[in-house]
C-alpha cells in the first residue's frame, strides 16, 4: 500500500515500514505522528485520489531521530572589490518511520441533534409594535432677526478757502 502525504509544504510517496526525512517536527525521539493530509492511496490496481484530501485517510509513523542536514555553503563575491564572505547554513529535520497506512482511518461518531422546539410567536404584539405613530417633524426655529450693520457716517466736508 503506497500514500501520498503533504507535511512541511511538501508531498512523500511513502509505503509501510519507509523511512523518510521531513522539514522539522515538534516531537521528541519515540513519539508517534498521525498525518491526516493523505492526497491519494494506491493498494495493488485500486487508487483513491483526494479532492484535494482523502477522508478520513490517516498514516502513522514514528519520530526516529531529530537531526540536522548537511550543511549548504553560501559563498557571496563583490568582483573587483576583494570582499568575499563564506557561510553556512544547516536545516533541522525529523527522521520517520512510517508504521501504518489506513484508508478509513477512525470513523468519529455521528453527532445526533436534538429535534428543534418551535417557537410559538403572538402576531399581535408584532402588529401593535409595527403600529407606531410617525415622529413629529421638529418645530420650525424662530427666524433669527437680521442684523443690519452699522451706518457708515458721511465724511466731514472740508472747508475750502475762497480768496
């Protein structure tokens, strides 16, 4: 039996008994993992492909190792300017064993819900509640007086002198 299975944004074939490397996982040494994200099974001539998941689908596998990789050298060149820098970089990752690889997986039991009371609603109460006297518009305000401005004086004539 071969399953698909996507966990640390990848996809692994894998098949019972496998050993297989993933991105890092939360669990110690000796614990066991259920992967539900099952993308397609294969048993002989009959698969099941997910839309995008299997139902239900489930495979177990135990956490064997928590390790690093192999580190990758990260080698960055200025040309010209004699700047060279050299680092490294090692990715944590979790060694599985897979040990099972189920089709149905658990079924979980159905939930029954209980029959709905009705509810009994007065139709009249609604009737006297939509019933209500329109809101009286608010009384016209009092015009206020317009004030006039000030009367401008006439400017004082000058006396002209007559020879």
């Amino acid at each position: 039996m071969t399953a698909v299975i996507k966990t640390g944004g990848k996809q692994y074939s894998v098949n019972k008994d496998d050993i297989i490397i993933v991105e890092k996982l939360p669990d110690e040494k000796g614990n066991t993992i259920t992967f539900n994200e099952v993308l397609m099974i294969t048993e002989g001539d009959k698969t099941i492909l997910g839309t995008p998941l299997i139902e239900n689908a489930t495979v177990t596998a135990e956490v064997v190792e928590q390790d690093r990789a192999k580190k990758i050298i990260v080698f960055k060149k200025r040309r010209r300017q004699n700047s060279r820098r050299t680092i490294g970089h090692r990715q944590f990752q979790t060694k599985l064993k897979i040990l099972d690889i189920s089709a149905t997986g658990q079924k979980k039991p159905a939930k029954v819900a209980a029959p709905k009371e009705e509810k009994v609603v007065k139709t009249e109460a609604k009737k006297e509640a939509s019933k209500k006297t329109p809101a009286k518009k608010a009384a016209p305000k009092a015009a206020a007086a317009e004030k006039k401005a000030p009367a401008k004086k006439a400017p004082a004539k000058k006396a002209t002198k007559k020879d």
